[in-house]
C-alpha cells in the first residue's frame, strides 16, 4: 500500500509562513491574520505536524548569549 505524500495548500503556506516570523503566535491570533476559524488553524497545524510537514518549533538566540555550556 503506497501512502500519498501530504502536499501543503495556499492557507498551510500561509500558517507556515506567519510561524517562521513567529513560532510563538498563539492560534487565536494566527486565525485572526489568516481569516480564519481557531478550529481551522488547529487542525490545519496538526495535520502538518502529524504528516511531518512541520518537524517541530525551536528558539532562535543571539549569538553572544552565554548559555553557561
């Protein structure tokens, strides 16, 4: 049995796209920029974290941080 590979539609960009410039933006607010339903923007990223899409969320910090390693 041969699984079909998810390909992401224009609203998984656009998701997408809002959390690369912020990984930290609450569903709420997704939904407000993307016109939306909440309920929407939640399944559309649990489809793309449950298909692999999105791997996962990560912190960015600057480069002179001294995290004590």
């Amino acid at each position: 049995m041969t699984v079909a590979k998810y390909m992401p539609d224009d609203l998984d960009r656009r998701l997408i796209s809002h959390l690369r410039g912020d990984g930290r933006a609450s569903l709420t607010k997704l939904a407000q920029v993307l016109d939306v339903a909440r309920g929407t923007v939640q399944n559309r990223l649990d489809r793309l974290l449950e298909t692999g899409t999105v791997l996962g969320f990560t912190i960015r910090v600057r480069e002179d941080h001294d995290d004590g390693v």
